[in-house]
C-alpha cells in the first residue's frame, strides 16, 4: 500500500482532485464519511451531479482561474461558510445546519508545467465559528436581558442614521425607563428587580419587527430603534409598550408584581446633525414624560 | 538613481516593460473571457530600489488617495518576491457585487466589514495571481502563492509599515494602475522581486528576449 495514499486517507481534512472539465478524479476518505459518497461512486463524475448547489458562479470563477492561471483559490469560512453541504459533528448543530468549511483550491501541473487538473482541500471549522459566533453575541447583547447591549445600539445607529438621511427616509426613536424601579429593587431585593427587566425586555422583543432593535440602554432604561418608522407610528408603538408593560404581571416568589414604564419618542427631522441629537431628544421627551406623571408617551 | 544602473541595465528594464505588458495584457484578456471580471492594467513602470526605500517611495505614488487598504501576497518560485495591491478606502464594498451579486443583502453590523475584507482579499487574490502568473509564465518559470492577507485596513496614507521589507534587499518595484471598469474602483499593483530572484530575473530575461525576437 502506497505511503501517501494511508495519508491521504487519514488527514482530518477533505481532500479531493478534479479533471479539467471539473469530474471528479480523487476523493478521499475523509469526504467518503462526510459526504456518504464513496469514492468508487463519484470517481469519473461531474462534481456538480452530485453537489448542484456547487454550480455558482464564484466557484465556477475560482476552478478557472486555478486552471487558467495557476491560481490558489481560497474559500473563507466567513465569506463562503461552507462549500460542501456537509452535517456539522451533533454538538454544533443547533447553531448551524451545514458544517463550516475553509477550503483552498490549487493547480495541479503535469512535468511540462501545464495543468491538467486542480485539487480542493476541506477544513471543518465548525467549532471555530461557533465560538467566534458566541464572542460576537456576548460583545453585542447584555447578558441579563438579551437585548442588544449600548455599544451595539450606538454603532447601529450610526449606520441607521446615515443611511436615513442619505435616502430620507424616517427613522424614530423610543426610549423608555422603568418607574420607580428603585422602589422595587429595595422592596422584593435585586433579583426580583432582574427579573423585571429581563420580562419587559422579553415582551417588547415579542413586539417589535425583526428590523427594530431593543438595546439596555442603562441600568433599567431601554432604548428601541424603529428604521422606516415616523414620529405618529412610533408613537403608536411606544403607547404599545406602555399599555403591555402596564397590564404584564410578573410573579417573584408568589407575590404579583406590577410596573409601569415611561416613554420619550423622537423622529428623525431635517436639520438634526447626529445620531446622538436624535438620542438626545428622546431622552428630554423621556424626562418630560417622567416629570408629567410617569406610565405615559411624550414625543417630541 | 545608483542601484538602477549597478543592477539592472536600461536595455534588462526595457525587455522587463515590455514582458510586463504583455504579462498584463494577457492577464487582463484573460480575467474578462475566463471569469467575466473586466479590468483595465496601466503600461507598468518600474523602478530599483533599495527596500528601505520602499514604504516612502509607495507613499509618494499612492499620495492621491485619502485612507487605503492594502492586500498583501507573495509568490514563490525563481521569481520571488511580493504583490501588494493597494485599494483607496471602500474599494471593499464596490467590489462585493463585482464577486457575488447575490450578496447585495442587508448585514448584521461587523459582518459588513468582514465582507468588505474578505472580498478584497479575493479580488486581490485574483488580480495578483493573473498578473504574476502570467508574467512568470512569460519567465518560464512557475510560482505559488501565499493565502492574500490584508496588511493595511483602511488607514490614512501614510502608514504604510515599514517592516514589511528587509531593507538590506534590493527590490524591482513594478507598478501598474488598475480600474475595474464597471465599478469605478482604481488602485495600484506593486510587485516586489526579492534580492535573490534578481540574478535569475536576469537571465530569464535574456532567455525572454531572444526566444521573442
């Protein structure tokens, strides 16, 4: 038995080699147990026969440029997730459905230089991606109640707000604070008070469209984008809240709770400069609405 | 200047040129009928230089454009040595629908940036093994590459570090302007060749010229 094919067929890496017109000459054990294809049974194939969803015009693209320029090509997990749709190993596969790859292509020359065929090589990442998909969720989202955290809600709305005024288009802004949360923290203690948040984050969540973003602005202050949304729909929406807020129960060890939030609402206007004046704004129409009498809308 | 007329004969630089064009020529003939991607390629110049001469020398050629981005890779066989293609900031995002049109959609924040990275990458990867490929082809001479990397992300000009070159080295700096034509996305190709790969660069240069004449 050949040296390099018992490597070949024990590398932790898909390794498979295609003719010129793209069938498939090699196909190692590695995709053998991944795929369930064996190799016997690809060996002479079109590729695309049996992986249609490969027939894209980017890998068509990169498996010219390798046999016409000798070029590498390289498939990053992050850009291209995955090239073969293979089962991830079980432990990641509630996150995704398809194993991430970063795969590599290369030429494959015979000994007067000319290429006759390119190889591909399968690195599963999975578990890299995932982790790294874990570390962007706890650097975007508050650990307590699951909304988005500040920093995210500020970079996004710099995004947004841009966007919005290059387009003109709408974009409101609801920020809300809980009632005297202080009284409900010294009264039921901390977690009572945690528990609160993390239900009002929770039901707004449960409101708002998959484009609106609820970030924990402060200690119990939150703050909602609402993109293409104006000043009377926001204000429609933060009366939303208030009412859900109001009427939601929550029970700490027995006892029903009841809290009321107030709300500030600001709409993008001509002539404000940045994101943060729209913040700002909000914020005065949220002090006005606590100053008033609190568990009401004020937009301004 | 010194080292141009200690190393490299008027008449080597000349045959050099004209490989260049050829090179790019091909290259360019080749990226529009092989994948679609239509790109306009400068009539190369080139410069010696000492390597410690570099990042001020690519910092005056490159003085036009606010922040750059740079995406590095290198290639080895007889000829050796680095590309570097150097993409005026947001050059990134122009490029995206050049690779994918599909890809238009809307992204999470950081994913956006991401992309923007990864495909310069790609299209560097592109430009860049055409380019080499083609002009050590005309060498005969064959080259692998390493994976591109983007070593200058959307700095103001400037920055341009100067530890990516041994300064002690003598480099051949090939530089040529490109414009993808349907994205109004220019920049500059700058190739490196590595001390070594000179002497070798020489006489694959004769060997060039008199196969051609």
């Amino acid at each position: 038995m050949n040296e390099f094919s018992q490597i070949l067929d024990s590398v932790n890496l898909g390794l498979v080699i295609l003719d010129a017109d793209l069938r498939v000459r090699y196909w190692n054990r590695w995709m053998e147990s991944r795929s369930g294809i064996a190799a016997e049974r690809i060996a002479g194939a079109l590729l695309f026969d049996f992986f249609p969803s490969l027939k894209t015009p980017a890998f068509i693209r990169s498996c010219k440029s390798v046999l016409t320029f000798g070029n590498f090509s390289f498939f990053s997990q992050k850009l291209h997730r995955f090239l073969f749709p293979f089962r991830p190993d079980s432990s990641f596969e509630s996150r995704f459905e398809q194993m991430q790859q970063s795969c590599t292509m290369g030429p494959l020359r015979n000994d007067d230089t000319t290429i006759s065929a390119l190889y591909l090589t399968v690195q599963d990442v999975t578990e890299l991606a995932a982790y790294e998909h874990r570390l962007m969720e706890m650097n975007m989202r508050d650990g307590l109640t699951g909304a988005y955290n500040r920093r995210f809600l500020e970079k996004r709305m710099e995004e947004e707000f841009n966007r919005h005024v290059r387009y003109s288009r709408s974009l409101s802004v609801v920020m809300f604070d809980i009632d005297f949360f202080k009284k409900v923290n010294d009264s039921y203690g901390h977690l009572c008070g945690d528990l609160i948040l993390k239900d009002i984050a929770g039901e707004i969540a449960a409101m708002i469209r998959t484009t609106d973003f609820l970030a924990r602005y402060g200690g119990e202050e939150f703050c909602c984008l609402l993109p293409e949304t104006d000043l009377p729909a926001a204000q429609m929406i933060a009366e939303r809240f208030r009412s859900r807020v109001a009427e939601a129960q929550h029970i700490y060890q027995g006892q029903e709770i009841y809290v009321t939030i107030s709300l500030g609402v600001a709409a993008l206007t001509p002539g404000l400069s940045s994101c943060h004046a729209l913040l700002k704004k909000a914020d005065d129409a949220l002090y006005e609405a606590k100053r008033s009498g609190r568990n009401r809308v004020v937009a301004c | 200047m010194d080292n141009e007329s200690l190393l490299v004969a008027d008449e080597e630089r000349d045959i050099l040129q004209e490989l260049m064009n050829i090179a790019f020529g091909k290259a360019a003939a080749e990226l529009a009928e092989v994948i679609s991607i239509f790109v306009v390629l400068s009539v190369p110049s080139i410069k010696v230089l000492k390597a410690a001469q570099l990042p001020e020398y690519l910092q005056e050629e490159i003085r036009d454009f606010a922040d750059i981005s740079i995406v590095e890779q290198n290639f080895w066989g007889r000829f050796k040595g680095s590309a570097f293609l150097v993409f005026p900031a947001g050059a990134g995002k122009a490029l995206i629908s050049l690779l994918d049109p599909e890809h238009e959609a809307t992204f999470e924040s950081g994913t956006f940036e991401v992309l923007e990275k990864e495909t310069l990458m790609e299209v560097g990867n592109i430009l860049i093994g055409a380019c080499v490929g083609k002009m050590s082809e005309l060498l005969g001479d064959v080259v692998t590459y390493s994976p591109p990397k983007v070593v200058v992300e959307n700095e103001p000009r400037g920055i341009i570090p100067k530890n990516l070159f041994d300064p002690e080295y003598t480099a051949i700096v090939m530089r040529t302007v490109f414009r993808f034509e349907e994205r109004d996305v220019r920049g500059f190709l700058f190739l490196v060749t590595t001390h070594d790969s000179i002497v070798w660069l020489k006489k694959a240069l004769a060997a060039f010229i008199e196969h051609y004449e």
